[in-house]
C-alpha cells in the first residue's frame, strides 16, 4: 500500500497537469474532473459524516450520486455520527455507500479490550482507520477528501491534487473554501448538520479522542487534546504522518 510513500516523477507530473487544468475552477468543476477526467482514473470519496462533510457529500450526490463513499467505522465514533451518516446516505440518496472497519483478526490481536487509544493512539489509529482505508482504496486511482486550508497550519498551501504514493492521488475540490462558504452551502441548500457541532464540536472523530472547543481555539484543538497530534494518519505531508507544527 502506498500511504505515507514517495511519489514517482510520473505520479507527480500527472498532479501537476491536473492543479494546471483545473486551478482556476470552482470546487464543482473540480470535483466533476475528477470523477470524469481519464487523468485522474477510479476516484472514491472518504467521508467521516463529520462536522462539515455534508457540503462534500451533497456536492459528490449532485454531480454522480453513484460515486463510491467510503465510511470508515472505527467502532469508536459517536452514536450521533452513526445515526447522523444513516440520515444523510438516504436524503442523499447515495447509491454506493461502502462502510469499512477494521479486521476482526486484528481487532482481537492488537486490541482486544479496547483500550489501546488509552496507551497509543498513533496505534488505535493506525489499526480502526488507517489499515482498514488502505484495503478499501486498492481498487482505486485515488480518493476525494473535504480537506481545506484554514483548517489547520498543516493544510495551508492544499492543492486541488495532491499525489498519495506512487500510485493514487487525492483530490480536494474544497481546498480554497473559508468557514464561511461551508456555512453558507449547508444553509443555501437547507442541508441537516451534525448534532453534535451544536455541543461545541466543530471537528468530529472518534468519542474517547475527540472533546469539545472553546470560542477562540483552532478548531481541531479537541481533537486529541493534550497529545502531539493533529492528524490521525490517513493524511500525510512529505511521507510523514502530520504532526504538531508539521509544515
């Protein structure tokens, strides 16, 4: 699998051509590349049903409501964001839902009371999400995500595309949106929001890992909080998992 790999100059020509064609495009236009564009090959979208991902997946149901979505079920995450991902697919009406989790050989292997967030979360990580999400993307050329810029110091310079290893390619048609623009799609087209962001969670990941933000503070800062860790290692910068201060 090639998350965390280099790229090839091959796979990184095929990123360049694609940010060129499509710099100057809106986040739709991206996206319908994307998914109709023969550079970019097979594309799946990843989806957390998170804080904001119902603008992305309303994009994805308007464009090609028969694009794959993968959800990844950590075992983990809150019962309003499962509840939340059911009422979404049917008013979406997504056509390809594929919910993902972990092997159940290496659940009871490396984690067999699950408490191994409580020692390691890299770890958790690595084995509810990460594994998992690289099994469900080896049939694909690559993978949408709802990443954005102002989200954090680590993603202030997203591209549209990015290279993934040497093989697959990420896309992020939200990449130049402002808190703002989500807010004003998911209002625009009257779209339902995550119980839980009235809580005080404007990020949304697994329930032990995951605790509200206060007014002022970056809005990933719950996630995680007290760790050096700001991504849970589906997302990497120069072949690393991203960490406090990555850049």
């Amino acid at each position: 699998m090639d998350f965390g790999a280099p790229a090839l100059p091959e796979q990184e020509e095929r990123v360049r051509v694609l940010n060129d064609r499509y710099r100057h495009h809106s986040a739709t236009s991206v996206l319908e590349g994307a998914l109709r564009d023969p550079e970019a090959g097979k594309i799946a979208l990843v989806s957390s049903f998170g804080a904001e991902s119902v603008a992305l997946l309303h994009l994805v149901a308007m464009v090609d409501s028969s694009t794959p979505v993968l959800f990844i079920d950590t075992q983990m995450l809150f019962q309003e964001t499962m509840d939340y991902q059911a009422e979404l697919a049917e008013r979406l009406h997504l056509k390809d839902l594929r919910i993902i989790k972990v092997n159940p050989l290496d659940l009871q292997k490396e984690d067999p009371e699950d408490n191994l967030h409580q020692f390691n979360t890299d770890a958790c990580c690595d084995l509810r999400k990460t594994r998992p999400l690289q099994r469900a993307l080896d049939q694909f050329d690559g993978w949408i995500t709802g990443r954005k810029r102002f989200q954090s110091s680590t993603r202030s310079t997203l591209e549209f595309f990015e290279a993934d290893g040497p093989h697959r390619i990420k896309v992020n048609p939200l990449a130049h949106w402002t808190p703002e623009d989500v807010r004003n799609y998911m209002e625009e087209n009257r779209l339902p929001k995550h119980p839980l962001v009235a809580r005080g969670y404007p990020s949304i990941g697994c329930a032990p890992c995951t605790s509200p933000v206060k007014p002022g503070e970056d809005p990933r800062a719950g996630r995680w909080r007290g760790e050096d860790k700001i991504e849970c290692g589906i997302h990497f910068v120069n072949g690393k998992m991203v960490r406090g201060g990555a850049a």
